[in-house]
C-alpha cells in the first residue's frame, strides 16, 4: 500500500491541521476518520468557515429551533451557541490527540470577534468569555497578531489561556507576537501556574503575499521593463511568500533557544509553533500543494483547506523542505527590496485587509443566521 504523504509529514515533525468545520463532519465520524488515517491533529475555524456551514446545509437547523424555541433571538448570541457547541464536540474528538501528545496536539481554534481587532481590554475579554463557554482545555482562542493584538496574547497567555494568533504576514509582527507569548509564560509561572497546560501557535499567512506580490509583478511587467529588470521581475514570481515564511521560521529558532526560554521548557513549557495558513494555492500556475511541499519541518503546523488536504494525500511529496536554502531565501527578500516590491508595505495592507475581511465575513454570518431565524418563525 502507498504511503499516505499527510502521515509522513509526522516523520518531519510538522502537524497536520485542518481549516475547516461543519456539523455533519464531527457527527458522521469523518473527523474521526480524518484523524485516523491521515494523522490529523488539529482544527481550525473562521467566520468564514461558520458562515458557509451554517448557510449551505440544514445540519444546524434543529439546533436553532432549539435555541429559538429556548428564547433566543438575538443572532449573535445564537450563532455562538452553534460555534461553541461545534467547538467543543470537535475538541473532545481531538481529546484522545491531545492526551497522546501531553498537550502537543490536538487543539480547535475559535475565533474572537473581528470587530476587537484594534481593541486590547475588549480582545481580552472576549477571548476569556469564550475561553469559558467552550470549556475545554484543547481549545484555542483565536486573536489577531495587531498591534492591539500583542498585549492581549500577553495577558491571555498569563492568565493560562491557549492562543492562536492570527493574520500574521510579517517577520516583525511575529517576533512581536513570540515574545508576548514568551512574556505571558513567564508571568504564569510567576504567578504560580503549570506553564506546560498552556500552548499556542503563531498563524502565518502565506498564499495571500504572493497573490499580491505577484499581481504587482504582473503589472510592472505588462508596462514592457529593460529585458534585466523582467527577468528579475520573473524570477520572483511565486518566491516571496516561501522566502518569507523560511526566514520566520528561522526567526523562530532563534527566539525559542537559549537560557531565556529554556527556563520556560525546564517547566514544562511548550514552544510557541508557527502554524502555515493561507496554505491554498491561489494562483493555477503553481501547484496545488506548493505551500505544504516548501513549508515541512520540525515543530510547525500546516493547517489545510479540505481541497489542499486532499490534494497532499493524492500526491504530495514530503521532504525536509523547511530549512533548504535559507541563504536563498535571504536573496529573494534582498532581490524583492531592490526591485522595489515593498513587502513590507504589502504585509501592513495584508493585515488591514484581513481584518476588513474577516468583519466583513462575520457580518455576513450574522445576516445568514437572522434569515434563517426569520425562515423559521414563519413556519412557527
């Protein structure tokens, strides 16, 4: 039998998660199929995510009779109770995973509200409240790597809540983002509390650098360049966002080392891992599993889409990838600046638009829960 290629990213010490949610998967023991042939060992969910599931099926309309016949209108207040109940059903499949791996693996993903984006005391308490409606500890909240973002993940993270931060694109951003981890880790451990029940990942978008880089290389060279300048243009095509995240995990390295944090892991601690998201390839000219196959090594997460997960167990080719070549990744990065590609620049929009994004996808969520609400008031 051929070996399933998802499984053997395990041998390279990546996890695979999954970015997606719905009812019927957890309840028909797909996940749990998932997990076992695959090695699945995490999930993650968005508005987005909850949006399309909730809107494009009827697994969830017995449960918002219910929650209708129990008095409650508000579409906020029950669109939650549908995401946590689908939270915690999924983080108590993951409970065997999570116990294997001591607290390694085996987390769900829950997002807080993207309308606290840029608000810290609000980002707080938001993710503690639903820290404690959820109500397991193979949970994680998810909260957006902003600049409001990074005193939030220190508070939470002090506090012993698992953090999964969000919508990270740039190099800086996540060094801001590990050192509030590491931060909030100590202050939990100054504080008395058992530093290994706490985890996080660092989510770093990819896909979405290249898609904007690309378009702007695109542009530049329909305006006809000096032949050296187009095959400079052309050689960065579908580079930028590998080089990028190579060099964050470099990054990592660095900061999850020396007396500092092993103080931390001498505890118990578990590093913060980067987690590769935005791992769908958006442009047809690549292939569908590029940001898996140039993204493998030790203690990182690739969460897929269903399509990307499926196309890596059809065909992909695991390899120790992660580390190839940093010095050349260093290159594009140097080659993007001289070129005047401006990453930095395209990172600070990439943020900006996610969080535009994902307010815009929660309003639309909440706009499929009050039509489905009202869908069924009318029947009543």
């Amino acid at each position: 039998m051929t070996r399933n290629p998802l499984k053997a990213l395990e041998e390279h010490g990546q996890s695979v998660w999954l970015d997606y949610i719905r009812r019927d998967l957890l309840k028909s023991g797909g996940l749990a199929k998932l997990i076992d042939e695959d090695g699945l060992k995490g999930m993650t969910s968005n508005p987005t995510i909850f949006g399309k599931a909730i809107g494009g099926s009827a697994d969830y309309d017995d449960a918002l009779e219910s929650t209708l016949s129990a008095g409650e209108t508000d579409p906020g207040a029950i669109y939650e109770s549908l995401a946590v109940a689908d939270i915690r059903l999924a983080a108590d499949i993951f409970q065997p995973v999570y116990e294997a791996t001591r607290g390694g693996d085996g987390y769900v993903s829950l997002e807080v509200s993207p309308a606290m984006a840029n608000h810290t005391g609000n980002t707080v308490a938001e993710a503690r409240r639903l820290w404690q409606a959820v109500g397991r500890p193979n949970v994680m909240i998810k909260v957006p790597g902003t600049e409001a973002g990074v005193p939030a993940i220190r508070t939470l993270i002090g506090e012993g809540i698992n953090i999964n931060t969000t919508l990270l694109f740039a190099r800086s951003a996540y060094r801001a983002v590990a050192q509030a981890y590491i931060e909030g880790l100590e202050q939990l451990a100054a504080d008395g509390g058992d530093v290994g029940r706490t985890a996080g990942v660092a989510s770093f978008f990819v896909s979405r650098i290249d898609a904007k880089i690309d378009a702007e290389i695109d542009r530049r060279l329909a305006g006809n360049p000096a032949p050296e300048e187009r095959r400079a243009l052309e050689s960065l095509r579908g580079q930028v966002a590998i080089a990028n995240a190579k060099l964050a995990y470099r990054d990592s390295k660095e900061i999850f080392a020396g007396p500092r944090w092993q103080a931390l892991a001498d505890r118990g601690a578990h590093p913060q891992r980067l987690l590769w998201a935005s791992t769908g390839t958006k442009d047809k000219r690549y292939s569908d599993v590029l940001y898996v196959e140039e993204l493998i090594g030790p203690d990182t997460v690739n969460t897929m889409p269903p399509a990307t997960l499926d196309a890596f167990r059809d065909h992909g080719r695991p390899r120790a990838s992660l580390e190839e070549d940093v010095e050349g990744a260093q290159r594009v990065i140097d080659e993007a600046e001289r070129l005047g590609l401006d990453l930095d620049g395209v990172t600070t929009a990439l943020v900006e638009d996610g969080v535009r994004l994902f307010a815009d996808s929660f309003d639309e969520l909440i706009d499929t829960v009050t039509k489905k609400r009202d869908a069924f008031r009318q029947r009543r």
